[in-house]
C-alpha cells in the first residue's frame, strides 16, 4: 500500500523529537480530485530529497541571474546535508547555518515546470510545514518560504514579475504570521504594487506557526470565470485574487505559459525580512534552527480520483501479449488518472511530462521473446512540444529497451496506437513506462499497452 496516499494511522505515528509534531504522510486524494504530483520525504536520515523530483540550487543566485537570488538575502545555498536532508521520520529539513553576515542555508525547485489547471478546473498545491522554531531576535533574518515560480523564468532570470509568483507561505523574523502574496506586471509598482505583491497575512490557527506543523495551500480556479486565486491556512481562507483584478495582459503574461515550478527555502536577510526589523541578520540571531516539511502534494479537480490502492497483478504476474491498462500500475511518478473518451471507456493515465514514469510489476513475456511494442496514447501539447514514451526493465533509469516519438494528435482524448520496436525480451519483468522530452510541458495520455512476438 503506496504511503503517499495515505496518512499514516495516529496510533502508529511517532513524535519528532526535535518537534514534537506528528508524522505523516500526503493526505488521501479527495473524492473528485486527481493527484498530479507528491512528494512525502520517505527516506534515510541524511539523504538528499529525490533528485528525480528536485533540483538543489546552490550560490547566490542563478548563473547570469540576478545577484542575491534578486531579494537581497546574503546566505550561500549548498547540497550540503547539513542545510539540506530528510530525517528519516518522513520530513525534509532545510537549516540555516552560520553566524554574522556569514551564513548557508538550502533552496531546492521541482523538476517539473508545468503546474497549472486545465481549462475549467482547479489546480490545489498544498505542503504541511513548520516554520523555523525560533522567534524573538533570535530569529531576525530567518525568512522561510514554499512558493512557486512561472516556468519562462527558467534561462531567462529577468522577466520578473511579469512571469507570475505565487507566494503560499512566507514568514520572516519569527513572527506568528504567513504572508501569501502574489507577484506580477512590472516592476517596480503595475497592477501587483511591486516589489511588494498583492498580499495579506493572518496568525497561524491555534499552534503558532513556529511551534507547530500547519497546511500551507494554493487554489488556482480555472471553473470560475472569471479567475480565482485562493491562499488558505489548516482550510482557512485568508487571501484571493480575482482575474478582474488585473488587465487582459497582466493575467496572459502570468498564466498563459506552460506552467509553474515550485520552491523550498530558507533565506537569511534581504529585502522582507529588513523591511520589518532592519538590517538582519544580527548578532543575535542563533544559527541551525530548521524548517521542516512533512510533504508536498498537487491535486487537480475534476477527471475521475487518484487510485489510492493500485491493484497487485496476479500471481505469475500479467501477460505481456494482453492489453495493459496504464492506471493498472503498481507505482508511479508526476502522473494523474482521469477518465478517458476512448473506445471500451475506463481511464487514462495523463498529466505526463518529462522524468515521469509507470511501474508494472510481474509483466511476463514468456519463453518467446517479444520484440514489438505498441501503446494507445493522445496528446494536446502544442506544437513544438513533442516526446518519447520508453520501456525499461528493473529500474526508471535503467537503458530503455524501445521507444517510440510522440507529438499532437490533436487532443488530449484523440486516441492513437502507435508501434515501436524492442529489444527481444522474454522472461517476467518489473516494466517501467518512462517519458523524456526536451520541454516541460505536458506531453502525452496513455490509455493501454502491449507487447508482440
């Protein structure tokens, strides 16, 4: 039973000593809602977060980019466990360290660039977080964040604001309050009064955000028109944006693109943290004080619900010759289920893009090998966007034994089946379904697929 869709028992859960908080996994998927992508920080202690889900970014700010990461804050970002690494209790910790004007901390983005609702629904990121235990002058200059980023940042590093942010939680010197902002236009001022957002913030409910894990969530409204934009704390509204706030271009600018990534940090000084206090940090603020994150999730609604118990295949495993649904998997990566128009009904696996994959266990091809591949898939990237659906044996990342291109068929629901050759291949075998493109958008549906002698 995959744990990231469920919530581990409380009777099972144990206590953080360092926090005293619960442990837990990514929540089960809500009835109507599909999971686009998680990570819930299962792990060894002191193991770096998934390379195939993360990117660690190091220095002070993207080569060619803009100096201090643009805000000012002083800390040189590592891959170093000491700032960067799971505790082996389910949780990620990024922790400062250091002393003066002397300090390193972590920043880590997700692979994926292209988070963003379908027409019509509503895409939902959420983290369950706690925010560095410090407060007082101890905490001056801590500025902790889970945001995210449009993705034609990514190569440029100077069409901010214009690209969008969504800031889901922020917090700086240890102040009991999250600040949910959102950044856009020009700068400085336009339509998002830059470099300060449109904004608002509210104490953590009960707890205190410091003191106690709390759920940090974005609602991206695509079924109301016009436009919503929603931040909420433990399910509490406390901030929106409407589309009719901002013109036409505005809003093309931040949301007519591929997509967005999203982002972990810990900053030390600049901008926000030296508005409020002055310049930080000082003398007094401690070093090693983490933030931890027990998971990140994106659900979207609509298009059928996640399954949270894929089913086991049978012993002896499936027959390679049959038609393999792609929902059958035993395990996956980045994809979503939604209900499919093709032919016989069912579902699909969609929302595949780059690094994403599909694990089938038990796929047996016999003692004749096979040597042909074929799968049913749609696609409504645009043009120019286009991929390759691969099948490996044991591993993600091991040498792909076949593989065919994909592009536009003209709709994601505009069913195909298209042929590919393999490697022969006879035997039982973990089969992996892996997808590469060379954009980050979004690229192709699988409904089935099979193999041929």
């Amino acid at each position: 039973m995959p744990s990231k869709y469920f919530r581990r028992l409380a009777a099972t859960a144990v206590a953080l000593l360092a926090v005293g908080a619960l442990v837990a996994a990514v929540p089960p998927t809500p009835t109507g809602w599909s999971l686009v992508w998680s990570d819930d920080f299962n792990g060894p202690s002191g193991a770096l977060p998934s390379s195939a889900n993360w990117i660690v970014d190091t220095g002070h700010g993207y080569p060619g980019g803009p100096g201090n990461w643009g805000t000012g804050e002083i800390q040189n970002y590592t891959a170093d466990p000491a700032n960067l690494s799971l505790d082996g209790s389910g949780n990620l910790r990024i922790t400062p360290r250091g002393s003066g004007q002397n300090w390193t901390s972590a920043r880590i983005e997700t692979r994926r660039a292209d988070f963003k609702p379908a027409d019509g629904r509503i895409l939902r990121i959420e983290g369950r977080i706690q925010m560095p235990n410090v407060t007082g002058d101890a905490a001056l200059g801590y500025w902790p964040a889970f945001w995210a980023l449009g993705s034609p940042y990514r190569g440029n590093y100077w069409n901010w604001p214009g690209i969008g942010e969504f800031d889901i939680m922020e917090n700086v010197n240890g102040v009991n309050a999250v600040w949910a902002v959102l950044h856009c236009g020009v700068n400085p001022g336009g339509p998002c009064n830059e470099t300060s957002g449109l904004g608002a913030s509210r104490a953590c409910p009960g707890s205190t955000c410091q003191s106690a894990f709390h759920t940090y969530r974005f609602e991206w409204d695509r079924s109301l028109s016009p436009n919503q934009l929603r931040w909420y704390v433990d399910g509490q509204q406390f901030h929106s944006v409407s589309q009719s706030q901002l013109d036409a271009g505005t809003w093309t600018n931040m949301t007519g693109h591929a997509g967005y990534f999203l982002l972990l940090n810990v900053a030390m000084g600049g901008a926000f943290p030296n508005a409020l206090a002055g310049p930080t940090p000082t003398a007094a603020t401690v070093s090693g004080r983490p933030m931890v994150v027990d998971y990140v999730a994106v659900w979207q609604s609509g298009g059928g619900t996640q399954p949270t118990d894929p089913p086991t295949n049978p012993p002896g495993g499936v027959d390679a010759r049959s038609t393999i649904q792609a929902e059958r998997y035993q395990a996956q990566s980045g994809t979503m289920v939604e209900t499919t128009t093709d032919t016989g009904g069912g579902q699909n696996v969609g929302g595949i893009a780059n690094g994403d994959w599909l694990r089938f266990d038990g796929v047996n091809f016999g003692a004749t090998a096979a040597r042909q591949f074929s799968a049913r898939v749609a696609s409504g990237a645009a043009g120019g966007v286009s991929g390759l659906v691969q099948v490996r044996l044991g591993s993600p990342t091991a040498p792909p034994i076949g593989d065919f291109a994909i592009a536009g068929t003209g709709g994601w629901q505009s069913w195909r089946t298209v042929p590919g050759t393999i490697a022969p291949t006879s035997g039982t075998h973990t089969v992996y379904l892996t997808f590469t493109s060379g954009q980050p958008a979004d690229f192709v549906n699988v409904n089935w697929f099979t193999f041929a002698t």
